[in-house]
C-alpha cells in the first residue's frame, strides 16, 4: 500500500475508480486543474511516493530529482515509448521508479471518427461530394501508415467497406498480409493511395518534402495521432497546390491553431476517442497497472 498518492491533474477516472484508488494508498490527494509549472508539479507531488498524471503535464528528470519519494508513476493515458513519453522514463529507470501507462481505450471513437468524415465528404453530405457525385468506400485505395491497434482497426474498417488496403510500417507483419493487404514502401503508399491515414505514435514524423509530393494532388490525408506526422512547409505546400484535404480530430494531431483555418483543413478541435466507453476502459486499465504494482511489492 501506498503511503501517499497524489493525481496532479485530472485523470479521467470514472467516480467508482477514483474510490477504488482510496485503497491503494493511506493518503490520497486528486487535484481537479492542470498544473501551470514545474515548481507547481513539485509542489502538488510533495512527499508522495505514487503520482498519477495525464497526457497534459509532463513529468521531467528535473521534477523527480526534487521528489525523492516517487516510487510510482502511473500515466494515465498512452505509454507506447519512452521518446514519445510525457514522462522521462530513462530517469526512472534510472532511480528504481516504476512507470505503467495505458494503450488501446480510445481507438473505437478515433475508428468511428474517420469512418463517418469519409462517408460524408465520399457521399457529399453537407458538401460536395468529392468525386463530383456520390460514391462508397467500395474500390478507394487506401494507405494506411502504422499499423499498431488504431491502424489496424481502421484498416479493418475500410475493409469491411470494399476498400483496397497497402499498408507501412515498420516491418510487414503476417497477419496483415492474411488479410490481403498489402506492404508498401512508404513513398510507393503515398503515390498509390487516394486517401492516407497516418497512425503514429507521438512525436513521429514520417512525412517529409518527398512523401508529400509523391501524395500528389486530389488527394485526402488523415492524421489520427497525437502529434504531426510531417513536416509543415512540406504539408503547406501540399494543401496549397490542388484539391487536398486534411482531416485531423485535435489541434494537437493538426500541430497548432494557426492552421484551424486554412480552408483545406478539416479539424473538429474534439478528441474523439474520449467517449464514455472509453473512459471505462481507461479507469480499468489505470486500476490494473496500480494493482499489479503493489502486488509484486
């Protein structure tokens, strides 16, 4: 059991985990804003030997060293690298401070996201439709880049709906190829796709002045992610000659405020994997990892 455990910002767990947490620890201290800076983080942590945060803060090496106690930090949201971290795992690792994150509890919504903007920009619903008249899913090629959970679902989605899939990633994976979907080069994906999802971890940025101009023109990109995935002047380059779109859910996946308002970019400024399934799944998950932890302490 913890002796003190401190959220330093909202988490996003639903009321019946946020009691369970009382469990855990003899102490515990859930703050409802986001800290404004480092020493407030400090502060707000004191002498707490669990933290948990989101994906709003971060927590550097700095922070930790002026908090001797931490033995445990729980990330309450994506964990998929420490490159692409809010918190400085190799300083942990380092310390003897264990940190658990989360993957797979919002990817549905993001799924149900690209599926609904594509059948109404395809079918023109509220707009023109993108072919001059209404057309389905059924034959688009579609290119997917990064095919962890998220990509793969929505590449399964796409496929349930006659779509051809290509795919990149790291490597080719086999069980991707069963399902008859195909491994391409990144460039060789870019030029064959009509439309292009980018599925990328954090802080990933595989779209660069070539990739964007072998997209061509007449083309639609969507990025899922967290962060960009290209480079700006190349993607401004790209949006400004010929019909493009881009459809980003967040601007944190659009890469700042100044482009809500370029006219080929289509950002609702909602994450759409925040649902209230989704925060079900994150609060078992968070609960989980704390479990596991004190159970091998």
């Amino acid at each position: 059991m913890f002796n003190k455990l401190v959220a330093i910002e909202p988490v996003s767990l639903i009321p019946s985990a946020e009691q369970e947490l009382h469990t855990f620890a003899h102490e515990v201290v859930l703050y409802t804003d986001i800290p404004a800076t480092a020493d407030e983080i400090v502060s707000r942590i004191g002498d707490a030997d669990a933290v948990l945060l989101s994906y709003t803060s971060t927590l550097t090496a700095e922070i930790m060293a002026q908090c001797p106690h931490i033995k445990y930090v729980g990330m309450c949201c994506s964990l998929y690298s420490p490159e692409s971290a809010n918190v400085d795992i190799r300083y942990a690792e380092a310390h003897g401070i264990t940190v658990t994150g989360i993957r797979d509890y919002g990817d549905e919504g993001v799924v149900e996201y690209v599926v609904s903007e594509l059948v109404r920009l395809l079918h023109g619903f509220g707009q023109e439709p993108w072919e001059g008249m209404p057309r389905e899913i059924t034959g688009l090629k579609v290119g997917v880049v990064g095919l962890g959970k998220s990509g793969g679902m929505i590449a399964d989605a796409m496929h349930f709906f006659g779509a051809d899939i290509a795919y990149f990633a790291r490597g080719q994976k086999p069980e991707a190829e069963a399902r008859g979907y195909r491994y391409m080069p990144l460039s060789e994906l870019m030029e064959w796709s009509d439309v292009v999802f980018c599925c990328l971890n954090k802080n990933t940025v595989l779209l660069h002045e070539e990739e964007m101009s072998r997209l061509g023109h007449h083309k639609v990109l969507f990025n899922t992610g967290l962060s960009p995935a290209w480079d700006e002047p190349a993607l401004l380059e790209w949006l400004d000659k010929g019909d493009n779109l881009l459809y980003c859910d967040t601007v944190g996946a659009l890469g700042g405020t100044h482009l809500l308002t370029h006219p080929k970019v289509r950002c609702m400024n909602v994450s759409t994997g925040r649902t209230r399934q989704a925060f079900d799944r994150l609060s078992e998950k968070v609960l989980a990892n704390i479990q596991r932890y004190l159970q091998k302490t």
